[in-house]
C-alpha cells in the first residue's frame, strides 16, 4: 500500500516495499503544518492492522472545504498515504492538478455519463490492483443540512467497494468546518472569497478542534452484489456507520453546529441524522 513508517529516528517515511510518489509525501507534509497551524487535530480509532497491507476503501463525511486537508494530516498521523477520489476540474487546475495526478489520485467527472461506466471500471481496477487505501466521499458534496448531519449522498462508493471486493472504513469527522467558511459554488470575483479568506485568516486565533474518527469495517457480508439494490444498501450501511462515529464527536452540537457559517446552504435534511 502507499504507507508511511517511522524509522529509527521517529521521522515518518514511506513504506519500503511500495512508498508513496515523493511529491504527494512533502505535500502530505506541508498539509501536516499547515492544519497545525489552524487548529488541533484529535484522532479517534484506527485502521486495523490487518487492512493496511490489502486494498482499502475509506469513506467519510463532509463538512466542509478545509476538511480533505485534516483527513489528509489524519492519515498521515496514524501512518497512512491514501489517495482521493477528485473532481476532474481539481485535477485539470493548474499546478496543484499535476502534483496531484502524479501522486495517483483518481479523477470523477461528475455529470458526464459518457465518461462515468469507463471511471468506474478504472476505479475498480484500481481498488483490485493497488494497495492504496481509497479515500471518498460519499455525499458528494459538503452538506446543505441544517445541522450539518450527512447528507442522503448517492451508492457509487459503495458499488465501488462491492465490485472490487474491498473492506470499507467509514471516518467520521467534526470541526473542520469551522476553519474556513463554505463560501459559494462559483467564484466570478474578489467579493467570493473575501468571506472565506477572513474566516481562514481568523481560524489560528480561534484554534478549532478538528476531530477525525476512524472507525470499524463496515459489515457488508450480507450484501448480496447480484440482488437488485445491493448498492443503495450497502450505502445505507456505510452512511449509518459514519453518523454513529459522528455522534460522540459533536456531543453539546446535536441539533446545529456551534460554529455559524452564514455562507453555508441549509436547504436539504438529512435522513441518517440520529
């Protein structure tokens, strides 16, 4: 798998057998200053030892647009270099999207039917052949709930965990939406970002926590890949595993988060909230 370890000295360094492209390691390392920088990380849980040398698939909420940037600084902590599942436009921006092709993320391009059955296959393939642990998100998007509970989110990660035969790590996360506002779907000029950029700016003096749950493998074993709605259920699975991680993370939070983002869409609910 791509994989850090701790040499003698305590310094994290890619796994002997397969390490992570060097590029996606110094990111890995500068995204670690960074989220220090902006907040407290606390962990939760952890991968079994047992899946960290075998394809993996891990899926968790989102909340907001800094928290690809904590799980990333999650993984790195507890020894993990996965790679994302990414939104083609990421991966056609300049700069930042041949550091991250380099690094073997894998691209979606959401909305392009055309594209989507050829993704999937090269996904499942991807999930069979390397030992890479897959990070995704489910919902799709950073949830427009009120309470900012998971949204109902759509069974691709899960179809794609069922046809490559992987385990499922569901990571549940809390706080990261408090570093940096959600700020608009589409940016056509400086008044977008000011929003966003003082609340990032403001996040070190305010030092949120940013808490990440690794849980339990989803139990799948009694998903039958062949029977009509086999995907919708095993999402149902995975979706209820994250929400219960969810709920001692955001204890005192149940009904809305704390943290008001007046930038932020309300005008979905969800149907995994407890």
């Amino acid at each position: 798998m791509f994989a850090l370890h701790r040499d003698e000295n305590g310094r994290l360094r890619g796994n002997r057998r397969v390490p992570a492209p060097a590029i996606w390691r110094t990111m890995l390392a500068i995204d670690h200053r960074l989220v220090n920088l902006v907040g407290r990380l606390r962990i939760t849980g952890q991968v079994p030892a047992g899946l960290r040398d075998r394809p993996l698939l891990m899926a968790a909420n989102h909340i907001g647009v800094f928290d690809p940037f904590v799980l990333m600084a999650a993984c790195r902590k507890i020894g993990i270099a996965p790679r994302f599942m990414l939104a083609g436009g990421i991966l056609d921006a300049p700069v930042i999207g041949p550091a991250l092709k380099a690094s073997g993320h894998l691209r979606v391009d959401r909305g392009k039917s055309e594209s989507a059955l050829t993704q999937f296959g090269e996904a499942v393939e991807a999930m069979r052949t390397t030992r890479a642990p897959i990070i995704v998100y489910p919902e799709g998007r950073i949830s427009h709930d009120p309470g900012l509970w998971p949204e109902r989110g759509k069974s691709g990660a899960a179809r794609l965990a069922i046809a490559a035969g992987v385990p499922v790590i569901p990571i549940s996360q809390w706080g990261a939406h408090e570093a940096v506002y959600w700020g608009t779907e589409t940016v056509t000029g400086p008044a977008d970002i000011v929003p966003l950029a003082k609340s990032g700016l403001t996040a070190p003096l305010r030092r949120p926590v940013f808490r990440v749950h690794f849980g339990e493998p989803v139990d799948l074993s009694d998903i039958e890949p062949e029977r009509p709605g086999a995907g919708v259920r095993a999402h149902a699975k995975i979706m209820r595993a994250i929400t219960d991680g969810l709920v001692p993370l955001r204890r005192g939070e149940m009904d809305a988060p704390r943290f008001h983002d007046p930038t932020r869409p309300t005008d979905t609910v969800s149907p995994w909230k407890p």
